[in-house]
C-alpha cells in the first residue's frame, strides 16, 4: 500500500497524559499536513511541513502540540497534558509540491488517529 | 482569514435524484477551489477541483463551477446512486493549506 498511513488508528488515554502520533506520508510527497477533526465539523489545519521544515502552525494551536518531521519523511504530533477537548480525529495529508508551480496540487489523506481523552 | 460555508446537511435522496451542495466562500483574492468526499471508514480523497473563475470541475459525474461573481462552488449531480453516501466537503486553498468547510452527509436510498 503506498498510501498515507498512520498510526495509531485509535487511542484511548486519561487527562493529563501525552501521546504521541505518527504520520508516514507518500514516499515521493514533499509535503505532510497535520488537521484535527472533530464530529460534524471539516478538518481544521494545524500546521505543515515542507521537507523537514515547518512552515506554518495555526494560532489555534497551543504550545501543548508539537510536531516534527526529522528527515522529510515521517512525521510525528505530541500532545502534551492532553485535555478532553482534545479528543478528536487527527489527520494527515501529504502532497507534492512542484518548484515553480501555484499551489493547486492534490492532498492524500491517512485514515486518521481517533483520539479520546477521558 | 478565509473560510468556506456549506449547507447543513444531512441530505436525504432518493436513487437517481438531482443533488445539489451548496458552498461558498470568503478569500481575499482568487484561490483554487475543491471538493473533497469521506466514504464510510475511509479517508478523505479529491473529488473535483477548479483553479479559476468559470472553471468548471467535474468526475465521477459531479460537477461544480467556480463563480467568482457569487463566491459559490455549487456541486451537483445528475442521478445519484446509493454508492454517492459520503460526507462531502468543500474546501478553497490559502496559502499552502486547504480551509474545509464544515461538511454535508449526503444519505441516498434505494
């Protein structure tokens, strides 16, 4: 399967505690999206990456998440002392990013990561 | 910042219906606009796109045109079938990053 792939597909955790989650995008997409959603509503950005380096990270994020992309290649999201307001579905997308081409290219997105705060 | 809105769903149809999704959109200037579905326990995939005002996107049967004068990317559908059941969402491209709207669950009935 050559998709966009994450894991893990479901996490159950208790308020206070961090988690961790891992995004594995398209092997030749330059770039990997993190979104949040939660039910009835449209995935809401958190931030992205070209290659390794992030270039935007929505104001809505608190300094609580945090994400890497080491090498370009995978990425990770941490949240730390998670809260309910938390739970949500995390989704990543990945793309390719021609130089020199308008942004109108094609996102592939993972299943997502349910998470659930108790 | 820019932001999409859709019709509230869910909508219910029957087989071989006309649909209509309505959206619309407040950018600054002329962004890319998308239609994204989530089948059931899938994840979202493209659907249709339109880069330009009058474009019009169409696949799977779908269409939608990009009115720059109504700020409107209206999806539509011919005859719909009972495989179309999806949430639709309808985003626009702002800098690097799709902006969604809130999404339409389209229910079809045999």
């Amino acid at each position: 399967d050559t998709g966009v792939s994450q894991d893990p597909r479901h996490k159950i955790t208790k308020r206070g505690q961090n988690v961790t989650f891992r995004c594995d995008p398209i092997s030749e997409h330059n770039r990997l999206y993190w979104y949040r959603q939660t039910l009835g509503q449209g995935p809401e950005f958190l931030t992205y990456f070209q290659n390794e380096a992030q270039l935007e990270k929505s104001r809505l994020l608190s300094d609580r998440f945090s994400a890497e992309r080491p090498k370009g290649s995978f990425s990770t999201l941490e949240i730390q002392r998670t809260e309910q307001g938390d739970s949500a579905m995390y989704l990543c997308a990945s793309s390719l990013k021609l130089r020199g081409r308008i942004s109108n290219e094609k996102l592939f997105f993972g299943s997502g990561t349910q998470l659930s705060v108790l | 910042g820019d932001s999409v809105t859709q019709m509230e769903g869910p909508v219910t149809l029957s087989e071989e219906a006309f649909l209509t999704i309505n959206c619309t959109y407040t950018a600054t200037g002329y962004p890319s606009l998308f239609w994204y579905v989530q089948y059931p326990g899938e994840g979202l995939q493209l659907l249709l796109k339109a880069t330009k005002a009058d474009d019009k996107g169409s696949n799977k049967g779908f269409e939608a045109t990009y009115r720059k004068e109504t700020t409107s990317f209206h999806l539509e559908k011919g005859s719909v079938q009972v495989s179309d059941s999806a949430v639709y969402f309808c985003a626009l491209l702002e800098g690097g990053k799709l902006i969604f709207g809130q999404g339409t669950e389209l229910s079809v009935k045999p």
